[in-house]
C-alpha cells in the first residue's frame, strides 16, 4: 500500500472541524474535494470529477469518471445528516448511470455501496468510515481500498469491493440464520444439545430441569445480545406444544400470568449403572460394552448388547442412546417402551 500519511493527517484535520453549521456547498469544498484528491481523483479535470452531474431524473453532487464512463457517484448531505434518507435516490441514480460504485457522505461519515447487487439498499452497503469515530489511519485505508483512482479505473477497487460484500453478506445470512436454527434444535425433542445439557444439569444438581427453564435460561443468553419481541425459543417449544395436544407425554405448567405453558414431551427415562452419567462413561470406555433392558407397557423386558467401541471421552451417554430410531421421541411410545436400564458389562 502506498503512503496514506497525507490522507491520515488529512482525515485527523478533518474530524476536528464542526461542521454543524456548514452548507453542503462548504461540505463538498472543505471536506469532499480533499479527499477525492488526496485519493489520486483530478478535481481541476472536470471530465474525470463531474460535479452537480445530471442523471436521470435529476442530479449528483459527484461523479468520477474515466474515458466516458461514471465509474462513481458520491452524493454530500449535511453533516449530522439522516445519511439512510438518501440511500434509495442514490443508488437508483447509480444503478441507471450503470456506476459500479457510490458514495454518501457528509463529509466526516462515508458509506461505499455497490448499487448493481439484487438486494435492499441498505444491504448494497459493504462499508462504513466515521472519522469521528475510527483511528485517521484505519478511515484512511478505508477509503484508499475502495475509492483510489488507480484502482477504480482498473476495476480492482470493484473486485476487491464485490469480495467484501459476499463476505458480509455471508456473515449476514449465517447470522439471520442462527436464531432460527437454534430455535429448530431447541425445538427438535431429538436434539442431542438438549440433552446433554439437562444431563450436564442434573449430574450437578441432582435435578433434571425441565424444557421449559431450559428455553428461558439459553433466551435470557441470547436477550444479552438482543431479543426479538417474545421469548422466540420458548414460543417455539409453546407452538410445537399445541399442535399435539392429544399425547398423553405432554405436560402444562401454570405461569404466575395463569397462562398455561405446555412443556415440551418428556424423553424416554433412562436408568444408568452406575446412576452418574460421568462414572458410567468412564467405566463404559474401559469394557466398551453394555447391556439395555427395555421395560414395556406390558411387562416385559427385552434385553438389547450395546457395543460402545465408537463411544469417546467426549460422547454424551444419553444422547447416544436417545439418537437410536427405537427410542427417539415418538418411536419408543410406539414400541410400547416405558423406560430404560442401562449397565455397564465387566470385562471379559
């Protein structure tokens, strides 16, 4: 990278300005044809830095340009300017001069889009620089990344933008996607997360919490990072809950509203030898083999060998054997199973 010093100390310079009070006419002369020109753009060249550039349907405080074609638009707003307001003409603007890049600022705040990308406007953001706020010399190698000269007229600012952007939108994505797909693990009476942690719990405590304290110890984590309305994993869990009211395994609690809270289905009983989960687990991996008793609604018993040679330190016992399609939930009411004894056999 080249020396951004003069674009630093430009920047510092900068963000000790009040602008409160200035045009955008002052704006733009003070603040926006400085950097533009510290980033390599000729604003005596009115071929190369268009300004009040007319488009279609009106007019752009600037475009950059290079051999006829409008490579990026910028548009200034005043300073402690609602920059969202202005997003939408911008790149509509943009998209119909056929720009690979924008610009909104006023003058100490910078958002770079790519306004081609097929969604919202706020979404073709890919960066942020707040001089404000940031180190000069982090807004500094900012705004060289994205809108030196050099780089713009070769198209490499634009690659390099477009890997930004599916880097964020990737991030984005993974992240809209997390709510829902902890809700659908919470939600999941098969979850191994689940399980292993009410068996972490009552191996602690001597107690099994149930899925209804489960929810709103992991929500109340969650709501640390910020919430959406409604405990979402509980009404998960409150949804799943009335679509079966028929079972006879479902449970209601009455909250201190009177509300009624369907719990979750209870998971198949399961009676260890030796009782701690930790203990059998460690003497499990020592014979690796076991014996399970089914006890059925009838009053039988069917005895099952269990070979443990795939089972690690970090196996969770319980979840093992709830995972097998006989005692998932659902399955094991159908086969008549009541419970489980499970016992470590000796060694051979």
């Amino acid at each position: 990278m080249p020396d951004l010093s003069k674009l630093e100390a430009l920047i510092a310079r900068l963000a000790g300005i009040d602008f409160s009070q200035s045009s955008e006419q002052d704006t733009r002369e003070i603040a926006v044809n400085t950097i533009i020109g510290e980033l390599g753009w000729d604003t005596l060249d009115r071929d190369e830095v268009a300004r009040e550039y007319s488009v279609r349907g009106g007019r752009v405080d600037y475009c950059l340009r290079s051999q006829a074609r409008s490579l990026v638009l910028i548009e200034v707003k005043r300073a402690g300017s609602d920059l969202a307001e202005h997003q939408e003409q911008l790149l509509r603007y943009a998209f119909d001069e056929g720009a690979s890049l924008a610009a909104l600022t006023d003058g100490l705040v910078w958002w770079l889009y790519l306004p081609m990308e097929k969604v919202s406007w706020e979404q073709r953001r890919f960066a942020r620089v707040n001089f404000g706020e940031q180190q000069s010399a982090d807004a500094a190698a900012t705004l060289y990344r994205f809108l030196n000269r050099s780089g713009v007229v070769s198209g490499e600012v634009q690659e390099e933008a477009k890997r930004e952007f599916e880097s964020q939108e990737r991030e984005r994505r993974v992240r809209a996607a997390l709510q829902d797909a902890w809700e659908r693990v919470l939600g999941d009476p098969d979850s191994l997360l689940r399980e292993e942690l009410a068996d972490a719990v009552r191996d602690i405590s001597g107690h099994r919490p149930d899925w209804e304290t489960i929810a709103g110890f992991l929500q109340g984590m969650l709501g640390n990072a910020g919430t959406r309305g409604e405990t979402s994993i509980v009404r998960t869990m409150r949804s799943e809950a009335a679509m079966q009211p028929q079972q006879s395994d479902w449970r209601s609690d009455i909250t201190a509203s009177g509300e009624a809270a369907p719990r979750l289905r209870a998971p198949l009983p399961i009676e260890l030898d030796p009782p701690n989960a930790k203990d059998f687990l460690r003497m499990l991996l020592r014979t690796k083999r076991a014996r399970i008793v089914e006890l059925h609604r009838d009053g039988r018993t069917e005895e099952r060998p269990w070979d443990a040679t795939k089972m690690t330190a970090s196996s969770s016992v319980l979840g093992n054997l709830r995972s097998r399609p006989h005692y998932r939930a659902g399955a094991w009411q159908r086969h008549g199973i009541v419970s489980l004894r499970v016992s470590v056999e000796e060694a051979s």
